[in-house]
C-alpha cells in the first residue's frame, strides 16, 4: 500500500467538508441508507449534532478546520482497512487518516454494515 505524499496531505487539509459532504449523502441514499444514519456515523466520529454539521458546511471549513473543532472518538483508532488506496492505520499524516477514517465508516455504512459494527460497540 503506498503511503500519502505532502502533496497529498496538503489537498485533504485544504478540501472543504461542504464540497464532499454531498457526495456522501449520494452515497449512502443509492445504497438505501439515510441521512439521518450518515450523521449518526459522522456525529460518531466527531462529536458533531445536525445543527453543527450544517454550521460546517455553511461556513465552507477546510478538512484542516472541521477536524480541529471534532472531538474525535477515542474508539476511532479501532477504524481498520483499505480506503482510497490507503490502509488507513497506516496513513503517518493525523488529519489525513482523521478524513480516510470518515471516507472509511461512510463507506461501510453505504455497504450496508450494522452500525453497531459500525460504531464499534
């Protein structure tokens, strides 16, 4: 697997969570999930309810900003697996592998995979 470049890196950093977030209700809504779900999994991971979501995307934060406001789940280290190319555990970059472990759980929710797998409960 290869590993991320600062190129790389910097792209993730400077990504907006509102140019992707619609590409992950797409996502989840082709694959008979909800939005609703996908919030679950993001508030998961973050901390953040509906309403700060959508301060998030109102506000246009880069993956730098949203990440550094998220309270990360202390269970988001047990997030394994291949996404984008990228084993996630491996990924040195910490606000990379913070934006590859969302892609990763939007990803099994999309799947189909129990939340409470995907939550780690």
């Amino acid at each position: 697997m290869p590993t991320t470049t600062p190129e790389h890196d910097k792209r993730v950093a400077e990504m907006t969570f509102s140019s992707v977030y619609p590409h992950y209700v797409t996502k989840v809504e082709n694959k008979g999930r909800t939005q609703k779900e996908l919030h679950e999994v993001i508030h998961w991971l973050t901390g953040f309810d509906d309403n700060q979501i959508k301060e998030l995307i109102k506000e246009e934060v880069t993956f730098k900003e949203f990440f550094k406001r998220a309270k990360l789940n202390p269970k988001a280290k047990l997030i394994t697996g291949v996404i984008c190319g990228y084993r996630v555990e491996n990924i040195e970059n910490p606000l990379t592998r913070k934006a590859r472990y969302l892609d990763k759980i939007i990803d099994e929710l999309a799947r189909g995979k129990k939340m409470e797998k995907i939550l780690r409960t």
